[in-house]
C-alpha cells in the first residue's frame, strides 16, 4: 500500500508564481484531488513531493484568441505584409476547397503544438467547431465562440459549459466585427450570450476605423472586399463615428465582452473600456504583421483595463506558443511591468473568459495545470521575471497537469 494519500502531491520549484503580486522562493505547491489546496513551505508529512528544480512554477497559460480549424491554411495563406484588406481577399482565396481529414488533423497538430507550449485553456473562433475533439483527447480546456457574420450567416448553437471527463468545453457566441454584422443582430448576439463571454474583433484596422468614418483609401477598399462578398451594405448602420463609440451605442460592451485586438484605440477609448468593465486581448506577432502596430498597452494598464493575449490563427502567426507573443510585448513595451505580461497570459486571459474560478492562478481552489519554465539557479528576485519572458529554448518549457494520483 502507497503511505501517499490518494491525490495528495506537494510540488516545490526554486519559484513559484501563484498569481500576481505573489512571488515565493522554496515553496511547496500541496494539491489534493486535482485542484490547489496551498502554497507553503510546510507540505504535509503525508503528501508524495516532487522537486522540479531551478526554475518558475506557474500557472497554465491562457490563449484568449486563437482560430484553430484554421489551422490547415498555415503555409497557403498570405503573408501578412502590414496589408490588412490584401491579407483578407488572400485568405478567401484559399480557405474554400480543402479536405476535411486534413483540416481536422492540422487543428490535432496545432492543439497539441498549443498545449506542449504550456496552453491549458484557449478562447477558439470557431464555424465549425471542428477542434472541440482533439481538444477534448490533448486536454487543453476550450471556450469555442461560434461566430456569426453578416445579416444571417453562421449562427451559433445556444451557449453551454460542460465538463467532459475533466475537461471544460464552453460553447459561447462571438461576432465577427462592427463593419461586418448588422446592428440588431449585434444586439441578438450579445443576449443570447447570456452569462457568458461574447467576443468580437474590435478597431483591428486603420480600415476598419476609415469605414466605419465612411472615409479614407483604406476604408474604400474595405469596403470594396465586402460588396465583393455578397454584402449589402445597407445592412450595416453605424451609431457613432467609430467602432467603438458603436458597440457602446448598441450596449454590447459590458463585464462579459471580450474585445479583440484593439489596434486602433485612442486612450480615451480605453477609459470606455475600463469603464464599462470590457476586457480587451491584443495578439502581438499577428497585430504587426497585418497592421504594423499594437493596441497602446501602457494605456490600456494605466486606464485599468482587463489585458489578456492571444496569438491568433496560424494564418497569421507562425506558431500557437504565447512565449513568443509574450517575448514581443517586452521587446516593444520595455517600461511594461514583466509581471502584468505574466498576468496577461494567465489571469487576465482567464477572467477575459469569465473562468478565473479555475485558470489563470494557483490559488487555492483552482485547477492543477501549470507550466515549469527553466531558469538558471541563484537568481535573484528582481530577475526572474525578466528571466522567464526571455524567449524560451527547446527543453525550457514543461507543461504540468498536478493532478495525477499519487
């Protein structure tokens, strides 16, 4: 018989990052049954204890915005080239017209690639809802927004949380963007949203923010790639002169919106969204490669908005890895606080979700799934952050389900 209790394992690293503002050195993570039962430095006697080593123990990673079943277009679609329109008449030049079997096997790839890089839970824009399985048999946890396009196109199933064998699949609903579905059904949308998250591509482009102006080059030729598409642009009523001055005219920007990208934000605009309780998910590698630039994030924290991070689809990104996105945001914003990068990936993304009761954080009560990054020995505190968001080398980085039975 195992002098173990069932259940009951002690995990200690030379860091550990329960959430923000709690760095510990030496510390033992106890967990019983699948979830954190404390942080101490005193593990119970009983308890299986396992020593990761030098290195950051911390929470599992949050993807906030991602689009798996696009996964197979990686290598066909065009590069982003800071074109944000030229991009978009490129990728519906390719999406049509590939096999299913291989579609559903790159979305597998892609999963697995997502978890491997440290990912527990994804926010996924979906049609098809083709990554829910995979998903399921890798383990990593999914919010599946279905999206709706246009005046009646792609309407998501009725939104659903269920566990599955110990993995949460959420079914949520999503819009595409203000210049691409109708002002009621923007409305319909976001009630039938309910309770929980409702998703949208906000302020991506200079064209979109010249379209809804009805202005500007960029947004004529906007404009040209939704008439060419079948859109009636009659359809489409703007109720402030730009995206987000609509969303907020319509009601839909609230405590349960997720707003993505955000290029194109003012810092005033960001004070809305702090105000009216929004989170807002910036996808760094993508947002530069389609547009150049990225949400102003030292605004956006000093305005108290809710960050998280995504890394959009592969059509966009070259890889799932929130490392790399993460890397990015310190190369750009070098004044931005290491540790609100951490909570963007973590915390922030798990509260964008309305999850944070089980992800984001290793406090007490929440899931067991974290990641151990390598780190030299001896560091000191004021280093480690720094340390960990240095893009990570092959081997660096262990994704960690704590919840195995001692």
């Amino acid at each position: 018989m195992s002098p173990h209790p069932p259940g009951l394992i002690a995990y200690r690293a030379a860091w550990t990052w329960s959430g923000p503002g709690d760095l510990r050195a030496g510390q033992w993570l106890v967990v019983e049954q699948g979830r954190v039962r404390e942080l101490t430095d005193r593990p119970p006697a009983e308890a299986r204890r396992i020593d990761l080593g030098d290195g950051l123990l911390l929470p599992g990673l949050v993807n906030a915005h991602t689009h798996l079943e696009l996964s197979f277009l990686h290598g066909l679609a065009p590069e982003p080239a800071r074109d944000f329109v030229g991009w978009l008449e490129g990728l519906v030049r390719v999406r049509p017209g590939h096999d299913h079997l291989d579609a559903t096997e790159a979305t597998r790839r892609a999963v697995r690639q997502a978890r491997e890089a440290g990912t527990v839970l994804a926010g996924d824009i979906t049609n098809t809802f083709r990554a829910q399985e995979p998903a399921w048999e890798e383990g990593l946890h999914t919010v599946s927004f279905g999206e709706a396009i246009g005046p009646k196109r792609a309407q998501p199933p009725e939104p659903s949380l269920a566990w599955r064998e110990g993995v949460l699949q959420v079914s949520a609903v999503a819009a595409h963007a203000p210049y691409s579905v109708p002002d009621w059904r923007l409305q319909a949308l976001k009630r039938q949203a309910g309770r929980l998250p409702f998703c949208i591509h906000l302020a991506e482009s200079q064209a979109e923010v010249e379209f809804v102006a009805g202005q500007g080059e960029q947004g004529q030729r906007l404009r040209q790639f939704l008439l060419d598409r079948g859109m009636n642009l009659d359809d489409l009523v703007f109720h402030g002169p730009r995206p987000l001055a609509h969303l907020l005219a319509l009601g839909v920007v609230d405590s349960r919106s997720l707003l993505v990208h955000g290029v194109q934000l003012t810092p005033g605009e960001l004070g809305q969204v702090a105000a009216a309780g929004a989170s807002l998910c910036v996808c760094p590698r993508s947002n530069l490669g389609l547009t150049g630039a990225i949400a102003p994030l030292e605004a956006a924290l000093a305005a108290g908005v809710n960050l998280c991070l995504g890394t959009d689809s592969l059509t966009s990104a070259p890889d799932l890895s929130l490392w790399p996105e993460m890397a990015t945001l310190r190369r750009l914003f070098p004044d931005l606080p290491p540790e609100s990068v951490l909570t963007m990936a973590t915390l922030g993304g798990a509260q964008a979700l309305g999850l944070a009761a089980h992800f984001g954080s290793l406090w007490p009560g929440r899931l067991a799934q974290a990641v151990f990054r390598a780190l030299p020995g001896g560091l000191a505190r004021e280093a480690v952050f720094d340390q960990a968001l240095e893009l990570p080398e092959p081997g660096q980085v262990q994704a960690l389900d704590l919840r195995g039975q001692a």
